[in-house]
C-alpha cells in the first residue's frame, strides 16, 4: 500500500462521521433498469462494518430516474423536466425500498430525506435540515437523501448529487466524503482521450491548474463529471471534510478504499469543527448582541453552552440561526455564535432556567441559547 493509500485508509477509518454518495451508473444496472442487488447488497456490509466500529453514517443516493424512468416506459435519452419529475416521482419509492430492505437486513432504521438546493442555502431551511439529520444520527439512524427532484425546478436544482453530497457533508459536519462514481479519480486530463493521462492519488490544494484536470464522465446513467467532483471537493475541504473520489463498481467499495483501491483524496486543512468556528467568528454579520452575568462568562471560558440563565439582556433584532455576539457585564465581547431563538424569544427567556422555557415559550425548544458547537470565543 502506498502511503497515501495508507494515510486515505486512516482518513476513512478513523472519520466519526461519514457521508457516502453513490452514483446512478452503480446502482441501477444499464441493462435492465433495475436496483443492482447484489452489489448494493456489499455496500450495506461495509456500511455495517463503519457502524460496528462506531462511525455515523449519511447516504447520498441517486438512482431515483434512472429507476422510475424504465418502470414509466420513457425512451432512452434526455429527458423533459416534467417527464424527470415523474420519473423521479415514481424511482423514489423503489430507491427508498430498496436502501430499507438491504440495510434492515444489518438491523438498521433507515431514513428518507429529500433536500432542494435551497435547503442548502436558505438559512433557516438549512438549520432545520441540519437539526433533523443530527437527530436521526443521534438516534442511531441512517439517512438516506436525494435531491427532491419532484418539486424542484431547473432553476434550483443541483443537477447532480456529487454537489448535494458536499453540502450535506458541511450540513452534518463530516469528516469524510467519499464519492462512489463510474471513475476511479483525477487525471491530469481526460484518460480516455489522453492515454497518457497522470493519475493523481492526492490533491492537498484546489488551484487552477487542478480543476483544469477535471474531464466529463464516461457514464451517459448519471450527472455528474469530473468538474463536479471538484467543485464538490472545494466545498467540502471548506467544511474541513477530506474528500474521497474512487470506482465504485467492485463489490464493497468502501472496504476496497481501506485497502488500497485506487482513488483521489481531497485534503482538508482542519476539522469540521474548527471550519465551522472559523466561519462562525469571520463571515458572518452578527445582527444582534446578549449580554451575560459573570457566570455564563466564566462557563463560555469553559467550553460550555450559553443559557438562558445566564442571559441579562438582549440587543437588536435576529432570528433564529442568526450570528450575535455575546457581551460580559462591562459590554465587552468575548464570544459570537448562532442563536437558537429570536430576538423576541430571547428577551422572554433572560434569566429563565432552561426548564422552564417551554411553559413560557408554549413549545419545546433547544435547552441553550447557543449551543457550544455554535460558538466561538473572540
């Protein structure tokens, strides 16, 4: 095994959170349109490896056209959008049948989560898909998500699910994507055009001249190329989730990448959380202020969560997953995060314990006002 080989292993292996997504051109066989069992079937062992050694896992799934466009009887080629969309709408119970019988089989819930591109990027969409897909891994779940391609419309759609999967990669925090394709990763140009074509097992920075080396795929079954696989990549190395791009058309293709297979791995500088923070303290404008006792100061120190108790006043207007920044009793800043509540929420909970919140609220909310993986000192 070759030493980056051995340092992707590690990087798979010793992930807490893993997203995987799988391309239509392996899931659904040409042929006949159908799920391919059998290798879906080695994909769930290795899902249930992952887990019996701790690791969360997230699936990004396609396949929902690809199998709802045979059982509609529509002809080979590009599809219209109402014709995707009904196809899309018909696949998705098949593709999600399918996810649940192979991975019950290891004792599993599995979940269904169907995301647009504004649930990614809408603020208040996204906190509410990042709170649900958090609770279904807390819960032992294992969601399974595709773009709603029923609803959405050309001009808010991903197009492919290599994208989608990165942003569900910085949604849940991962530290691992991998990318099951129809290629086993970046050349420096098109292998199939230039038999001299480098393979490149490692990328440790996105430049230029790299996301020149992106080239269409060769599968005519599903979306994405090349170049897709690199703009996802620039997302998820942002997050601070390593990304992995390899064939998956073997069977058990994540046991393979640990041991050796072929593959490109995106590097990231950092952790999830310390991207996250670093987003949290630089890039946001914060649209309002609390300021805390010297308690809640001295637990923030800590690494705590910001309480309600804690909170003597509040400043501004902000909605919940709004960045503030939290005051000590001088009106000094010594911290910034994302709410958990508005502005108005918050002014009726200064001072309140956290039992309490939902008689006063009349619903039952988050037990701190900012949680600790929301927050950053400054």
């Amino acid at each position: 095994m070759t030493r980056s080989a051995a340092a992707g292993k590690s990087r798979l292996a010793t992930a807490k959170r893993v997203v995987v997504k799988i391309g239509s051109a392996l899931l659904v066989e040409k042929s006949t349109g159908r799920v391919n069992r059998s290798w879906l079937e080695s994909l769930a062992e290795d899902i249930a490896r992952l887990r019996a050694r701790g690791q969360e896992v997230v699936l990004v799934s396609s396949g929902a056209i690809a199998l709802g466009r045979r059982q509609l009887g529509l002809a080979p080629g590009k599809l219209k959008l109402e014709e995707s969309q009904a196809a899309a709408a018909v696949g998705q119970i098949r593709l999600a049948h399918a996810w649940k019988e192979v991975l019950e089989h290891h004792g599993f819930t599995v979940a269904q989560v169907l995301l647009t591109l504004g649930d990614t990027e809408q603020r208040r969409r996204y906190l509410n898909a990042r709170n649900t897909l958090t609770a279904l891994l807390r819960l032992g779940s294992i969601p399974v998500i595709n773009e709603n391609d029923t609803v959405a419309t050309a001009e808010i759609r991903y197009g492919d699910n290599d994208r989608l999967a990165a942003r569900v990669a910085q949604m849940v925090s991962a530290d691992c994507l991998v990318l099951l394709s129809d290629v086993d990763g970046l050349y420096t140009a098109d292998p199939t055009r230039v038999p001299g074509a480098q393979f490149i097992p490692e990328v440790p920075r996105i430049t230029p001249e790299i996301e020149a080396m992106a080239a269409g795929s060769a599968s005519d079954v599903g979306s994405g190329g090349m170049t897709t696989k690199v703009l996802a990549a620039r997302i998820a190395v942002a997050a601070g989730c390593h990304m992995c791009v390899t064939a998956g058309r073997e069977s058990n293709p994540l046991r393979r990448v640990e041991s050796g297979a072929r593959c490109t791995w995106f590097v990231a500088d950092g952790s999830p959380v310390a991207a996250r923070k670093q987003w949290i303290a630089g890039m946001l404008k914060p649209a309002g202020e609390l300021r805390v006792d010297e308690g809640a100061a001295r637990a923030l120190q800590q690494g705590k969560s910001l309480l309600p108790a804690g909170i003597l006043q509040v400043g501004g207007r902000f909605d919940r997953g709004d960045a503030v920044v939290v005051l000590d009793p001088a009106g000094r800043e010594i911290a910034r995060g994302l709410a958990a509540y508005s502005s108005l929420d918050a002014e009726r909970m200064c001072g309140r314990q956290s039992r309490e919140l939902e008689e006063l609220l009349g619903y039952r909310g988050r037990d701190e006002m900012i949680h600790r993986d929301d927050l950053v000192l400054t």
